[in-house]
C-alpha cells in the first residue's frame, strides 16, 4: 500500500446496469479490471492514515477526480476531465479486498446495514438527480422507470416535497413496490397511453419527468409528458452513440429545461443520511445476495430482469 490507502475486506458489493454495460462492453472501462462501484467494508489495515483504525466500517465513493483540471477548479469534480473510477479504471469492490484511497472512504453511520452500505453510492447520484431537478413543494414528478434507480429517486422526490408522483414501469413486481414505496398514481404503459394518462390527472403535464431507463423512447416520452416550462431530466444511461428527435419549437415555445445527471459530486454523506434516517428503504428494495463465486449469476438475474438489487457478499 502507498501513503494515504488503506485496505478494505469487503462485506457487500452491488451490481448495477454500469457493470452490465462495462462486461458487454457498451461502456467505459480499462480492462483488466475488477468490476464493482457500489461497495462498503471494513478496514483490514489503516495504514498510517491519521484518524483510522482497523475495524472501522467505511463505503467507498468511487469516483476519483484530478484536482487541478479546469473543471476541478471550478468544483465541477464531476465532469473533471481526468475522473477515474474504482470498479471501472481501477480495481474495486467485487473482490474479498479492495486497497483505496483514503479520500475516498466515508465511515458508515453508527447501526447501519451492510445492505445500506452498498446502496450509498447509488442513492448518491440520485441525490445529485434530485438537486438538479429543482423540485418545489407542490409539484407533481413523473418518474420513468422503476428499478432500483426510479424507486430511490421515488422516495427521494417524495421526501422533497413533491405532492403527486407518477411512476411508468411494465413489470409488475416493480410497480406493486413502487405502490408500497407511496407512488400515487402507478401507470403501466404496456397497456396504457402513459401521455393521456398524465394529461388526464394533471390537466398540463409533470411539472418534472425524470427518466431512469435509459433508452431512445423513454427519452423521448419524458419530453412528451412534461408541462410547458417544465424540467425533464435524463438520469438513465444510454449506448452510446444513441439519438433521439427533438421539436426544437417544443423545447422554444415550451421554455422547456433539459438537464443531464452524471454521477455524484459531494453527495455522499447526504446519502447517507437519508438511508439511515429511513427516507430511502433498504429493506423494500428487493434485494438478493450472492457469493462472490456467484458473481455470473447475479449477472444473468439482473440481465433477465429478475432481481432488483444485486448484492455480491464476499465474506459470505
Ligand atoms: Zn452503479
Ligand atoms: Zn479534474
């Protein structure tokens, strides 16, 4: 280990559709490398990190920023033009241990679950989803999608005041959480008009439309559905090179705002926070675990559809 890292024993791992999209390479990555971004632990060895010691339970953040690029000056770490990841660039979580930076580590909460551990990294995108979307009390927000990603960003919009929030999703399983998660209107657009619906509860449109899918037409129908003046949010992750037509007029005349979410500046330990305090649940996010030998088919049950979170328990 160099000065300033430490080593974590990994106790639990998440998978998510960036790790799917790296194995089928339809993503950023710098192979050979171990996958994993989601992940929290314990120290094995605190080096000589003041203020550390073995035992002490952390997460990881995974994202490492270069500090002196144009947009690091800025704060915008980012969009830093040299960000580096673990699980991506470098070794990260889906291992017994990981070696980390120091400056990636925040110490978990006191009493919280390895489960919510894991899902720190997650819910901290979607808190920077959530700052960016600029709710107000009152509004109504259209959530696209209901795995994992739209579920948190469900109960985040809720705890941020929204007064009606739809959720689009064709699986079943899915909606019945969302129902259990307090969306109040539920739409399967498999078998119904999901912009006639909106239009029919809300006179004008979702004041905001967050789409966490990430494909063309869920796209496109996020812009479809929003209000005049309204703000759609592109929070899911597309192949790239994938693009969608947009009415120029639609976005002029409707003084429409449409933003990108990308990863999680300085949100972490609000993240934290919020699992802790129980305004995102751990516990109704249908999680599944799986031994780290079980690593391919955690991948295929996620592929197919078949688990919402995938945990990865490396001591296990
Ligand atoms: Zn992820
Ligand atoms: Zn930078």
């Amino acid at each position: 280990m160099n000065p300033g890292e430490v080593l974590v024993r990994v106790d639990a791992c998440g998978i998510c559709g960036t790790d799917l999209h790296i194995v089928e390479g339809a993503s950023r990555s710098n192979p050979p490398v171990v996958l994993g971004h989601e992940y929290c632990g314990v120290l094995e060895d605190a080096g000589k990190v003041p203020g550390l010691t073995a035992g002490t339970r952390v997460a990881v953040d995974p994202n490492i920023s270069c500090g002196s690029c144009y947009y690091c000056r800025r704060g915008l770490v980012h969009l830093c033009q040299n960000l580096r990841a673990l699980g991506v660039d470098i070794d990260g979580g889906m291992a017994e241990y990981c070696i980390v930076s120091e400056q990636q580590l925040h110490v978990l909460p006191e009493g919280m679950t390895t489960d919510e551990g894991a899902l720190i990294e997650p819910v901290s995108c979607a808190v920077h989803g959530i700052d960016l979307a600029r709710i107000s009390v009152g509004d109504t927000v259209a959530i696209l999608g209901g795995g994992t990603m739209g579920l948190v960003m469900l109960q985040l919009a809720r705890s941020a005041g929204a007064a009606l929030t739809i959720l689009v999703e064709p699986v079943e399983a899915k909606r019945t959480l969302a129902r259990r998660l307090g969306a109040d209107l539920i739409v399967d657009p498999s078998h119904e008009d999901v912009r006639a619906t909106v239009i029919e509860r809300t006179g004008v449109g979702a004041d905001i439309v967050i789409e966490c899918v990430g494909k063309p037409a869920t796209m496109q129908q996020a812009i479809d559905i929003a209000r005049r003046g309204g703000v759609v949010e592109f929070f899911g992750v597309c192949p790239v090179g994938v693009t969608i037509p947009v009415e120029p007029n639609r976005v002029y005349f409707g003084e429409l705002t449409i933003v990108g979410s990308y990863v999680n500046p300085h949100t972490f330990t609000r993240s934290a926070a919020l699992l802790r305090a129980g305004k995102v649940r751990a516990s109704d996010m249908m999680i599944q675990h799986f031994p780290l030998e079980g690593v391919h088919e955690a991948f295929t049950a996620l592929r197919e559809g078949k688990t919402l979170k995938s945990i990865i328990t490396p001591q296990q």
